[in-house]
C-alpha cells in the first residue's frame, strides 16, 4: 500500500510436503493503485542458509581453538594488533576481561607489541619485513617486555595471511 517492495525470508512448504528456506520478494504492479495487482519472485535460498550455517559452525569452532589455546596468537596489518587472543593479552600482563583493542590503542606500536623499546621494534620490523617479502615464515627469539616491566624471551614465527601480499596482514 505505501508502494515500497517487499521482501521475506522464512520457510515455505512444497505441495509435497518438504519444508526449505525461500526468499520472498513483492512489488506492486501500480505503486499508486496496489488493488490491480502484485508481482512476486519465490526463491529457494537453502543452500545458501546451509552454507551460511556451517560458516557460522566453523568460524565458532575456529573462535573456540583460538581463544583455548596456550599459545600467543595475534594478527597484525600495518604493525598494528587487529586481532588476539587471550594467551597474547596473558604473555604480556594485559587483563584477558578487558577490551584488548581498546587497551591497546593508546600505546606507541612497540608497546603495544611487547617490545622493550622503539629500536628493537624497528630492527625486529627490518628483519622481519625482509623474510616475510620472501613470502616465507618468519622466526626468531627476542627478549620482550610484560606490561610489568619484566624482559623475558619469546621464540616469534610469522606468515603472511596472503603470501604474495605483506599487506594483507600477518599471523604471528
């Protein structure tokens, strides 16, 4: 009646019997007179809501493994953390309840990466960026520093999520 589309997902039932997911779409044929009549596409979507649940499934299963494991793993773009689990925030005395992203925003890079200071950051980076070009993983053993001021050795592997494309971001 407002002569706007109209559009539904949900599930339909088949003359058969059979239930799937449909996508609905409705317009009138007049948007000033919507008594002459409407055009409908009916879609059938389940196999998109499929995927789209097993990605779901996925992603949980791969969130689940990531937060549990004792490993520090995080992912850098730019040299900057988008992206790490709790075992990072632990390694480095962060607080696993706090927003990680949110805590580290205010830090200089090397900070916020656990470097003791700026110039062992810009070396790490030199060494690191010239392996990782290479689209080769990236290993090392640096002294790094806890948020409580504490040095401690930390064995660093590295790989590019696009081997052609530093750029994209590194898993560390």
């Amino acid at each position: 009646a407002k002569g706007e589309s109209y559009q539904r997902e949900g599930y339909m039932k088949r003359k058969d019997g059979t239930v799937f997911w449909c996508r609905n779409l409705g317009r009138a044929i007049d948007e000033t007179n919507p008594e002459l009549g409407q055009i409908w596409l009916l879609e059938d979507i389940s196999e998109r809501k499929q995927a789209a649940e097993e990605l779901e499934h996925v992603i949980a299963e791969q969130d689940l493994i990531l937060e549990n494991t004792q490993v520090a793993i995080f992912m850098s773009k730019d040299r900057k953390v988008v992206r790490a689990n709790r075992s990072y925030q632990t390694l480095f005395g962060r607080d696993p309840e706090r927003e990680l992203l949110d805590e580290i925003k205010s830090m200089e890079a090397y900070q916020m990466l656990g470097f003791p200071d700026a110039e062992s950051y810009e070396e790490f980076g030199r060494d690191a960026y010239r392996v990782l070009m290479s689209g080769r993983t990236f290993q090392s053993e640096r002294q790094m520093k806890h948020d409580s001021g504490n040095l401690f050795w930390c064995r660093i592997l590295g790989k590019n999520i696009d081997p052609n494309d530093v750029s994209a971001g590194v898993i560390w």
